[in-house]
C-alpha cells in the first residue's frame, strides 16, 4: 500500500480484494480495515466476493501466484506478481515456478522498480498447454 501511494497519483482508488473462503472472514477483513485506518489509508476499500465481479474495474492488480493471476492475464489486465518471502514462498518454489523469477517481485524495492517499468507479467498461453485444444477434441470417441 505505501508503495502504491506513493508511485501513483491520489486520483486512482486502490482497493483490496480479499479471496473468499470456506469460512466466514468478517474477523480478518474487520482487521484489515482497522489496520488500513492506523495507516491513514481508510479511503482503500476492501473488496469481497468472486474477482469476477471486479474485473471491469480493474486497471492493473499486485498480488501472488495464483489462479487469480490467470484470470487477470486472460482480460490483458496487467499482473504484478509479488510474493515477499514472510508469506512463504521459498526460492526453491520461485525457481520451479512457471514464470521467469525476474517477473516475480520479492522485495518492496523490486515492486517499485516493476512499477517504474510496468514490468508486469507477460506469459504465452500457446506454450504452456501441451496436448490437444479443448476445441479440437473428438468426444464421439468416449461414446
């Protein structure tokens, strides 16, 4: 958050999404926003629910390797991947990871830097699927 405030101008509006659970997260998200008022950071609004919903509002997103990357790189929305080393990814998982580790920010120093040269992550989905297109298969045959 205080690197996004201060590489952007306080015209763009940041907001938080939070994955939704199998169990009720009032007490993480009321955390959160407590957290988000002793930082004088109160006009971030925290988002509930599928990212789906978000997805026409959404300019550029931060946040770690997941599926939700998939889903913004698939609306060309662009996907900054951090992943700081206390939310436990190691540089063993970071290494086998399917995306280059330049594109993967570690650091608050490495996040800015990303920021600065809109190095957000690129991936060609023609190389990462092996086998046939969905499209091209014959389910005659499976009858």
């Amino acid at each position: 958050i205080k690197i996004l405030k201060m590489k952007i101008n306080s015209s763009v509006r940041i907001k938080i999404k939070i994955k939704p659970g199998v169990i009720s997260q009032k007490k993480e998200i009321e955390m959160l926003k407590k957290i988000l008022v002793n930082e004088k950071c109160s006009e971030i609004e925290v988002l509930e629910g599928k990212l789906e919903k978000y997805l026409d509002s959404i300019d550029f997103c931060i946040g770690g390797l997941g599926t939700a990357m998939f889903e913004l790189m698939n609306d060309n929305i662009p996907f900054y991947a951090y992943e700081p080393r206390n939310m436990g990814m190691t540089e063993e998982l970071i290494q086998n990871s399917i995306l280059p580790k330049k594109m993967i920010s570690i650091t608050h120093d490495e996040l800015s830097s990303a920021l600065d040269k809109k190095n957000f992550v690129k991936f060609n989905f023609d190389k990462f699927y092996e086998g046939n297109y969905i499209q091209k298969i014959d389910y005659n045959k499976f009858l």
